[in-house]
C-alpha cells in the first residue's frame, strides 16, 4: 500500500482568526541576498533560545551587587525579563536568595 503525505494546512496551525482578516497582513520574507523565500504553512521562521544576563546592583543595595551566575547563565527555556534577587538569608560571600520576575 502506497504511503501518502499531505503538507500543513492552514486549519493545522490556526485556531481562531480575527474577522474580516484583521489577523493577516501580506509580508516578504528575505532570503538572504535578497531573494524571495517561499515559506510552508506553519513553519517556525524564529526562535530566540537564549538572551544575554546583566547583574546590576539596586541603588540602597546593602551588599556589593556581585552574582554568581551559572554556566551556561541561562537554560534553554528562560524567559525574557528583568529578575529581582532579595536575599531571605544572609551569609558572607552567600546566602538563600528568592528569585522573582517583573513583567516584560
């Protein structure tokens, strides 16, 4: 028996649309050097993995604002977004801190 493949189609991929097309919008996707690039239905054009990590000190800071990030800094499924550290136990050169994230 034959094997049959079908490409994505529209209804694959979209759930709900806006009326009147409001959710459209007619785009050129470049190739590189300029060429058109034709794009199948519900292809991923891109993917942000990861960002870079700044630590900066809070004005009104009681410590020396250094931390310790990770390697790698950061996971594959970090979020974007500015973090606060508060330290909920102190201890030299360490401590418990609680991580928390503000809205991007």
């Amino acid at each position: 028996m034959p094997v049959l493949s079908e490409t994505n189609n529209l209804g694959d991929v979209l759930k709900h649309e806006a009326p009147n097309l409001y959710s459209r919008e007619a785009v050129t996707v470049l190739a590189g050097a300029g060429a058109d690039r034709a794009l199948k239905v519900g292809e991923v054009i891109g993917k942000r993995t990861r960002s870079t990590v700044t630590a900066t000190a809070d004005a009104g800071n009681t410590g020396d604002g250094v931390a310790t990030l990770a390697d790698p800094a950061l996971g594959p499924k970090a979020e974007a977004g500015t973090y606060t550290l508060t330290c909920i136990a102190a201890a030299v050169n360490a401590g418990t801190f609680q991580v928390l994230t503000l809205a991007v």
